[in-house]
C-alpha cells in the first residue's frame, strides 16, 4: 500500500478531453492510462461500453485521476488548485491557459477554467510577503483589487 494522495476529478464526459487539455497546459506532464467502461454495472453507472472510465495522469509529478461519473456531481469552489509561479510570465501563461475556451476569471487570481475547476494563479512569493505584519493588510487590500495578480503591482506596497 502507498501512502499517495491522489486527488479524483468527476466529470460529466470530459475526463479525457480534460486530461489532454491539463497536459497541454503544465510542462512534465502526461497521460497514464486509459480505462473503459464495460457491460458490467450498467444500471448503476448507466455509460456505455467502450467509453472512457477514468484518465490517470500526472502534471509536474502530482498524480490525478479523472472520472466520466455522469452529471451528477459539479466543481465548485470549495476545492481549488494552487499553481505558485516565480514571475509573472508564469502567471500569464497559466491565467491565458486556463481561462481560454470559456474558463473564467474571479477575484485575486481565482479562476475556473472551461470544465468548472477552480484554480488559484498565485505569486510564489506571496505567502512570504503575507507574514510580513506591516505589509500584511495593505498586501490583501492590493490583491483583492485584482483578477489576475500583478506581482509588480504587490512589490510596490
């Protein structure tokens, strides 16, 4: 047994569209494995045989799983994932990335991206400035003013 978290995303039918769009967008990243669904458990999962089950895959070595499990479930905001980048190139790319094709764009670097998952675009500095007691409150006034973070915009106060 392994002691591995491996986060499972529901998708209606997207899961594999969703893992090649994944890892498109994140460099050493690939795709695992396949599986399909078969005759057995039809009148629970109601999918058709031969369609795809689940996609494993991996982005920067983060294993993660996605399921065709129907329209029963929906992302939300509740889970997100971060993506700390060292400058603003990274947040760029990854903000374009993820929001093209009918994602969109929250507040202070949260977004959803085309299938519902949210994501957090963030400055890896950030949670080091956020300790700083003086510079705390007029860090979050900044970046709550912001979509897309700035890290210009955050160095200057």
């Amino acid at each position: 047994m392994t002691d591995k978290i491996v986060p499972c995303l529901w998708f209606d039918n997207q899961a594999e569209e969703a893992a090649i769009f994944y890892t498109s967008v994140f460099k050493n990243s690939k795709i695992e494995s396949i599986s399909y669904y078969g005759k057995e458990g039809f009148d629970i999962h109601h999918q058709k045989e031969g369609t795809v089950m689940v996609v494993e895959f991996q982005i920067n070595g983060q294993f993660f799983t996605a399921l065709n499990g129907g329209p029963i479930f929906k992302f939300n905001e509740s889970i997100s994932l971060q993506v700390f980048c060292d400058n603003q190139a990274e947040i760029d790319y990854y903000w374009d990335k993820l929001t093209s094709d009918g994602g969109e764009e929250g507040e202070c670097g949260w977004l959803k991206d085309k299938y519902g998952l949210s994501w957090q675009i963030a400055p890896s500095i950030l949670p080091k400035l956020m300790k700083d007691p003086l510079k705390a409150d007029k860090l979050m006034k900044a970046f709550m003013q912001m979509k897309k973070i700035d890290i210009d915009q955050l160095m200057k106060v």
